[in-house]
C-alpha cells in the first residue's frame, strides 16, 4: 500500500493507532474496553426502555435523560467499530469516507450531548427557582422543540468540516494518533495551509461546548442564589441534591473533553499517551458512567431498574 497516491496526492486510506509500544498487550487492553462497552449498551438500552414504558416517568427530567441515553448509545456505535477493531484484531486502516464519515458523527454526538447537558441544567433551574410554573414551562412541545433546535444548531455547525477537508490533499504521513478519526487529528496531515479549518474547528467548539458550558454555569449560580435564600436547611440540601447527577454528568464530560481540545491545539509538547489515554476517557466513560450515577441518584429511576431485572 502506498502512503501517497500519485495522481491526487491523496492517501489510500488512513492508518488508525492504539497505543503505540504496547501493540504486544493489545488483546489484553481490549477486554476492560469490551466490558466498558457493554455496560454503556447495556445501561443506556435499558433506561431508554424504562422510560418509554413506564408512564410515571413521562416527565421533563426523565425525557431529557432519555434523550442523554440515546446520545451517549450512538457515541458508542459510532467509535466501538474502529476501537474494538485495533485492539481485537489490528486492522487498523480505515478509508477517506469512513474517516470524514467518523470525524463528523463523533463531534456531532458530542455537542449533542453538551446541548442536552444544557438542557437539564435548564430543567434544574426552573424546578427549583420557578417550582410552580414547572409543567407550564416544561411541556411536551417545548421539549420537543429545543431539542429540535439543538440537533439543527449541531448539524449546521458541523457540515461544513468534511466538506473543508475534502478540499485538502493529503501526502503527510497517513497514520493517525487515535483508534478513531478526529478533526485536529486529519487536518495535520494536509499539505496545505490549513488555518481555515483550525478557526473553523475552533469556532464550532466555542459556539457549542463553550456556550452551552458558559450557560450552564450561569444557570447553577442562579440555583445557588436561590437555594442560598431559603430559610431551612435541610430544603437547601434537598434541593442541592436533585443536582447532584447532573453535576457529575456535567464534570465527567467537559473535563476529558477541553482537556483533549487543549492537548491536540495547544499542547505540542505534551506526551502521546496522554493524547491518547484522553481521548478514550471522553468517548468511554460518560457513557459508561452517565446510567449509572442516574441509576443510583434517581430514587424512582432505581425502583423501576430494580423491579426490571428482578422481573
């Protein structure tokens, strides 16, 4: 196979990484990352399930975790495929299309899940600091509509990043730092000027995971304001712990996430293995970790996953 393809300067294909020096414990590496996987499959299946048919968690709170079910489901199809590909049976060369396909389903779903994230802490908002107005303001419709909107925020964005690279001839060196196809990762092997994408790439990031992180944290000031104002003690922790999931969930996907914005823009001398080890961190644990930390805060969400395995 031929790095470079003469005519167009392209490669062939590109050459996916697992975690270079260890190829010889691969298979051994790819045993916690099949069990990582199957929890997150697993975990998410069954509270999108529960929630459809179970009608007493037909509410906002348990509708927006449905949607953050199903985010966190397709970000394991979308990376399981290549990942599980490398460690179980080394193939790691993936095609141009596969690749641009890849880079753009994987940012997607994870803005999406930023957007959810907003979404819940907007729920949290409006429980505790407008409680009586909660089922005016949540209805439905709403519901349906803002999540609409966020989808058609995140696929507007991130359109226009295939397309830009797909301009680009490649004839760098075709092997790619990760088990998967990210956009800082691609656009370096370019043989061309390729600052248009490095702002684009930076504004699709600031218009969507900063936004909605700005306004999440705008959103628990007000709930701190409000909570700090109430006379009781135990109704102020009460009302600080209908936060706690979302804060954990907030927490395990913004921080391997800047984290490997930063490292791959900024951090040209940090080492590999730390590249690598966030990204699997930001596509392997919060949807592993997300059911799990719902499951155990969420007293009627644990009560039907209980009565659901007993069955």
């Amino acid at each position: 196979m031929e790095t470079v393809n003469d005519t167009k300067f392209k490669p062939a294909m590109f050459l996916l990484t697992g975690i270079p020096g260890h190829e010889d414990i691969h298979l051994w590496i790819a045993i916690p990352i099949c069990l990582i996987y199957a929890i997150s499959v697993m975990g998410n299946a069954v509270i999108l399930y529960i929630i459809k048919t179970e009608l007493s968690l037909h509410e906002p709170m348990y509708i927006f975790l449905s949607m953050l079910a199903l985010t966190d489901l397709g970000l394991s199809i979308a990376t399981a495929p290549t990942i599980l590909g490398v460690f179980l049976f080394n193939s790691r060369e993936i095609s141009l299309d596969a690749c641009f396909a890849q880079l753009f389903f994987l940012p997607s779903l994870s803005f999406i899940e930023s957007s959810v994230l907003l979404l819940m802490a907007f729920d949290r908002f409006i429980a505790i600091c407008n409680p009586l107005r909660y089922t005016s303001i949540l209805t439905l419709p709403r519901i349906a509509k803002m999540g609409l909107v966020f989808v058609l925020r995140v696929v507007t964005i991130e359109i226009p990043i295939p397309l830009l690279l797909k301009r680009y001839r490649f004839c760098r060196a075709n092997i790619l730092s990760h088990s998967f196809c990210l956009h800082q990762d691609v656009m370096k092997m370019a043989c061309a000027d390729i600052t248009v994408n490095s702002i684009y790439g930076f504004f699709a990031i600031l218009s969507t995971v900063g936004l909605d992180s700005l306004l999440i944290f705008l959103s628990y000031v007000m709930i701190l304001k409000t909570v700090l104002g109430i006379a009781s003690h135990t109704e102020c922790l009460r009302a600080l712990n209908t936060c706690v999931s979302h804060l954990c969930a907030v927490l395990l996907f913004y921080i391997p996430l800047i984290g490997l914005s930063v490292t791959h823009r900024f951090g040209e001398h940090t080492p590999p293995l730390l590249q690598i080890l966030l990204g699997y961190i930001y596509l392997l644990v919060p949807p592993m970790m997300n059911p799990i930390v719902y499951s155990v805060k969420s007293k009627n969400l644990r009560a039907k996953l209980i009565k659901f395995f007993i069955k």
